[in-house]
C-alpha cells in the first residue's frame, strides 16, 4: 500500500478550501478587538468579507 504525501502547497489549498472564520486582532488605546471574520479561497486568492462602513474594512 502506497501513500503519498500532500505538499506543503496542496496542504494549504485543502485547508483554505474548507469554510472557516476567521478572526481578525486589532489594538485601539491599548485594548484587542477580536472580530469574527467570513472568507472563501477562489483557488488563488483569499477574499475577506466586510461591510464598507466598519472598523475591519479599514485595515
């Protein structure tokens, strides 16, 4: 029985693939703000989905 190891490439392609939140970390006055956050891997890129008008699409 032959089995063959996953590349460190496809590795992270099978990982991002999967639906998951994220969370983003910032600091303000010296206090973290963690925020869940929804993406999706289009193969190539990782898109983030935020509403215009907040904290998050700032960064």
């Amino acid at each position: 029985m032959s089995s063959m190891a996953m590349s460190e490439e496809e590795e992270i392609d099978s990982f991002l693939s999967v639906p998951r939140i994220a969370r983003m970390a910032t600091i303000d006055n010296g206090k973290p703000h963690v925020v869940p956050l929804w993406y999706y891997f289009d193969g190539t890129n990782i898109v983030l989905t935020v509403t215009k008008d907040t904290k998050k699409a700032e960064i």
